[in-house]
C-alpha cells in the first residue's frame, strides 16, 4: 500500500506575500495605516460593492452586520442550522433569536420553501448563508425579504468570488451583493487570507460610516483621538494582514481558477467509482468557488472508521459541519432536539470533507479517491 501524505487544507501563499508583509513590518506603520484603505477600496471594487470595511474575523464581521441592520434583543432573525456556528453564535451576541430552517438536500444552502413559514411579527432579517462554495437561491429569498419588509445579511464567509445566476434582470452577480451588507473571511483554508481577517460590504454610505465606527472602539466621525460616540469593539484587522490581503486579492481569480480545476478532477474520479459517494452538487447557473471539497457518504456508512482508515493512509478528511441546532448549549436554551431539521442533521452525519488545496495534482486526486473507496469497502 503507498503511504501517502495530504493535510485537509493550507493556505498558497509565495514570495510576493512575504515581501509585502516584510514592507508593512519594516514601514513601522502596524495598524490603520494605508494598507487597509487600499485593501478595502480594491476589495469592494472586486465584489462590485461602493464600500468595504476590514475587520478582525468573519464572526466580528457579522456581528458588526447584524448591529448595523438594527438587531437588537426580542428580535428573530431566520438562518440555516447548517453553517460553522459563528453565524447563529452572532445573533445571539446582539441578544436576538436565530431561527432555523431545513436546508436543500443538493446545495446544503437555506432552502426558501421553509422561510416563509419561520415568518412572525418579531422577524426582522433572514441571514443567508452561501455555504461551501456557491450561493444560496437569492431570486426567493429577495421575494421573501420585500414581501415581509426584511432585511437580509449575507454570510459570505466561504463563498468570496461565487455568483448566482439570478439577480436583477438574470445578470450573474457575486454573493455579498444582495443584501444589506455581506460579509467575508479570510482564514488560512480560504478562497484567500488574510491570516486572520474579514470583511463587511455595503452600498450604504450611512452604515458604512458606521461600521467603521463600531470596529474601532466605537470612535467618532472624525475618529479623533479617544474621542468615542458609542460603545464599540477591537475589531480592527492589523497592516500585516491587509498586506497579506492586497496580494492574495491581485492573485483571486487565479486561486479560485486553480481550486475549481481541483473540484474537476475530483468530479470526475468520483463518477467512475460505484461506491455510492455524492460529490456536492452545483445549482444550474450558479459558479462555485469551492471553499472545502464535501462529499456525502452513502447512507449507513461508520463515518469515523472511514476517518481512521484514511488518516492511516497519510490523508486527512474531517465531518463538516455540524447542525447548530444540535450543539450542547443550543439544545439547552431553545430546546431543540434530533429531527428538527431532518435534511441538515442527515448531511451533517454523512458529510465528509476531502483534502482540497492549491498544489495537489490530477495525480493526487486520483489517489485520494481511490483511497476513500478502499477504505468504504
């Protein structure tokens, strides 16, 4: 048997990386300096946004969203219950209620036929989650949220770069776009990184203004010296960061071309096998920029000796997600139990993600899904 060694994801970072974060180092200049300006201007004009705000994380990021939307305790906001569980963790921070609903058993994205019926009279946003890759089935969504006066947040945290095929008049738009504000992220198993890092896009002058504010402390319009108009929070990203950003962002179609090319291959060495494994599936029209490579076991598979089996052979693989609902502390408070969401709870069990990074070769695919039908045999 050929041992073979595959981590679950890294980042591609290169000499130009390094160079610019050395610059940022050696300028002295370490926080708030130009580096951010830039990175946020060229990110909105990326995403097709008027403006961009850095901050520390994903998760602050949407914290910041939810606070600039109005959300405040005794509100409700709709979300999925399959999603990392900093979106559903952020809506309680602004003492609001998430409230679940099943997903699209071929997208794992927020199924619309359930939203409407979450609808009650303290619903104030709908947080869409475009998990994995590819955008949730805005068209419905927006429906829902003019119909019912929502407003809508979009965690774009896994999805920097994919479109959806629907949009104003049928033109292809990236995700980020449709709400009030999007938010991205940039961890190290991301499209691209920042280390650390997000960021909150909008088209909202006011909010923007705002946003800006909270991330710093809670600063003034002037953002003078310990000059504070309202509580904020240290959720500033630093220069070396944004430096990092700058770079990754000049090379963005070119990391999101490469891991698509890696999605092929493992389309395609997939459907020769007769396993019965799922390769996650891409709505017609939508692009998918392939945050993780997820696949569905069949039904009834030992998922954790599959794990085992194929961490023996140098290949590591992990269950993602989750269902929120289903965490310890969530079932405590809000009383969920199994069967709630039967369609997010049965990918949750049978989901499993493959290594997926820029660098492994049609080659390596190849041997990690003849590795992955071995050990389900």
């Amino acid at each position: 048997m050929v041992i073979i060694h595959y981590p679950l994801a890294k980042p591609h970072i290169g000499k130009e990386e390094e160079r610019a974060v050395l610059k940022t180092l050696r300028s002295g200049v370490l926080s708030m300096g130009p580096a951010i300006t830039e990175f946020e201007k060229r990110f909105a004009r990326f995403v097709g946004t008027k403006y961009a705000v850095a901050v520390s994380s994903g998760t602050a990021g949407l914290h910041l969203a939810l606070i600039g939307a109005g959300i405040k305790e005794g509100d409700e906001v709709i979300t999925s219950p399959f999603s990392f569980v900093a979106s559903a963790n952020a809506i309680l921070y602004v003492g609001a209620t998430p409230v679940f609903t099943d997903v699209d058993p071929n997208t794992f994205n927020i199924d619309p036929m359930g939203i409407e019926k979450k609808i009650t009279p303290r619903t104030k946003a709908i947080l869409v989650v475009h998990i994995f890759g590819q955008s949730a089935d805005m068209n419905q969504i927006l429906a829902l949220a003019r119909k019912h006066k929502l407003k809508i947040i979009e965690d774009a945290c896994e999805s920097l770069g994919a479109t959806y095929k629907g949009g104003e008049n049928g033109i292809a738009r990236m995700v980020g776009t449709f709400g009030e504000s999007g938010v991205f992220a940039f961890y190290p198993n991301k499209q691209m990184t920042t280390g650390e890092g997000g960021m909150i896009v909008t088209n909202s002058k006011k909010l923007c203004a705002l946003l800006r504010s909270l991330r710093n402390q809670g600063r003034g319009k002037n953002m003078q010296w310990l000059s504070h108009e309202r509580l904020g929070y240290n959720y500033r990203m630093d220069e070396m960061s944004a430096a990092l950003g700058l770079v990754q962002l000049r090379k963005i179609r070119f990391l999101i071309r490469e891991r698509q090319k890696i999605a092929v291959w493992y389309h395609r060495f997939l459907s020769k096998q007769a396993c019965g494994i799922q390769p996650l599936k891409v709505a017609i029209g939508n692009t998918n920029t392939w945050f993780v490579y997820p696949v569905l076991l069949p039904s009834g598979v030992n998922r954790n000796s599959v794990v085992e089996r194929m961490e023996k052979r140098g290949i590591n693989t992990k269950p993602y997600l989750p269902s929120i609902h289903l965490f310890g502390f969530y079932k405590k408070r809000f009383g969920f139990k199994k069967g709630d969401f039967p369609i997010s709870e049965e990918v949750s069990e049978r989901v499993l993600a493959l290594p997926f990074y820029i660098g492994l070769t049609k080659n390596d695919i190849g041997l990690i899904v003849d590795a992955l039908t071995e050990s389900l045999a």
